[in-house]
C-alpha cells in the first residue's frame, strides 16, 4: 500500500475520532513521525473535523455533562487502583505496552464523548418532536373548546326562543320583507299579560355603521317607538311595553333611533 491510498483508507479519520484499533493506532502514530504527507493528510483531517465541530456544537444539558464526567472519573479512579506488573521485557516491548494503555484511555475517553454528543442530539430531537405534538394539541384542544362553546351559545338562544314560544301568554307577529327587501325577515313576541315586547331580528342584514333598527308598533293607524334593536337584546330583553297594537314595522335609523320612521328605510311589517 503507497502513501496514498494508506491516506486514502480511512485510518486517519478513524483515529482522530478514537475508532482506530491499538495497532492501527500505534501504526499510524509511527508512520507519521517518519512520512511528511501522512502528517500534512493528518493535521489538515483533524483541522476539517475540528471546524466541523465547532460549527454544529450544541452545549450539552449540565445535568448530561455531570454523569458523564462522572463516569470518566469512576473509570480512571479504577485504572489508578489497579496494580501494573511489569515483566523483565525489553524496554521497546514495556513501551509498546505503555503506548497501548493510553491509546486505550484516549479511546475510552473519546468514546463517552461521541457517545454524549449523540445522546444529546437523540434528546434535542426528542424534545422538539415533543413541542410540537403538545402545540398541536394545543390548538386542537382550543380549537375544540371554541366550537363547543358556540354550540353551547346556539343552543342557549334556541331553547330561549322556544320557551319563549311556547308560552300561553306570549303572542307571535310575523314580519315579513318589504318590495325592497324582500328576503329580510324579523318575529316580534308580545306578551299579552305584561304587554312586553320582543324582537328576533336575526334575519335582518347587519346595520351599516353609524345605523341602527327600530322597531314600530302601529296603533290607531300612527307609528309608536317601541324600542331600538341591538344583538345584546335580540329575545332577551324587552325593547318596549306595548299596550296596543295593529301592527309592527322595522325601520333603519341613524344610530340612537328617530321620533318617526323614515319610511324609505323600512325593512319588514306585519299584522297582528
């Protein structure tokens, strides 16, 4: 093998990031002190790697470092305790031994650190999937919680118009849309004991800005204000008390009502 393809091979890489074997170590570490341009292929490997690192690294959580720093210590504790023998070999052969050993600390060494740089990335990737579910869940959660709360809203005011409805004493007046507008439509309750009247006027197209519907009770052929319409007040409250009446109108007047209805402006009417 030339210089290189033994460049070529990998083992460079694989010894910077501690994955090289003792021998293959111990080789290389020898090849380089004698070959220019396997030391050149090493410093500019390492520098590439380096740079690399440096530019996608995350700072690891304290808790995450600790263990690990930890467990180096534990493992080096060990290594200190336990007794060397060394045999009457030659100096070269009680070297070799001794390179040997530390390859192995600096590959124990590098191996919890990749080992901690993966862990951390697994976890990073863990905790993102993680926020995501739980903000998807969270606009499920309230997307939910509006709609059931719009149900609830609906189904309060259908059971309002229907008690309101189904009373004996309350008397219901349709109106019905003018030539001009033909498709609006609006329901007056008035009751027959308290003279109270109430206006569902849903159907009527929203009220320009600065406008508002007002509702008229026409007794002995003149118009009578019987209250202006707000959403706040539509079946709920009684716009007016109405003591007699031969018909009801719905009339657009600037905001805060009129003393007479602007007849171009009328919307609905009916008869009682």
């Amino acid at each position: 093998m030339n210089t290189k393809e033994y460049i070529s091979s990998g083992i460079i890489e694989s010894y910077i990031l501690g994955l090289a074997s003792p021998e293959e170590a111990g080789i290389l570490e020898c090849v380089m002190k004698n070959n220019a341009e396997v030391k050149a292929a090493f410093e500019e490997a390492q520098k590439t790697l380096e740079d690399l690192a440096t530019a996608q690294a995350v700072a690891p959580p304290v808790e995450l470092k600790s263990k690990i720093w930890a467990k180096i210590q534990k493992e080096q504790t060990i290594d200190e305790i336990k007794p060397v023998v060394l045999q009457n070999e030659s100096n070269v052969h009680s070297e070799k031994e001794t390179k040997e050993i530390v390859v192995q600390k600096n590959n124990t060494w590098k191996t919890y650190a990749i080992a901690a740089s993966v862990l951390f990335l697994v976890s990073i990737a863990g905790n993102l999937f993680w926020m995501n579910n739980q903000s998807k869940n969270k606009a499920d959660i309230a997307k939910l919680e509006t709609e059931k709360q719009s149900k609830d809203l609906a189904l309060q005011k259908m059971n309002e118009k229907w008690n309101m409805m189904s009373s004996p004493d309350m008397q219901m007046v349709k109106l019905k849309g003018v030539e001009k507008h033909a498709d609006s439509k609006a329901m007056v309750f008035w009751n027959k004991n308290t003279k109270e009247v109430y206006l569902n006027a849903e159907d009527l197209p929203k009220a320009p800005a600065g406008m508002q519907y007002q509702l008229w009770a026409i007794a002995d052929g003149k118009p009578v204000n019987a209250g202006m319409y707000t959403k706040e007040k539509d079946s709920k409250i009684a716009l007016a008390n109405i003591s007699k009446a031969q018909a009801f109108a719905i009339t657009l007047e600037k905001e805060g009502g009129s003393e007479v209805p602007t007849m171009e402006n009328m919307y609905v009417m009916g008869g009682v």
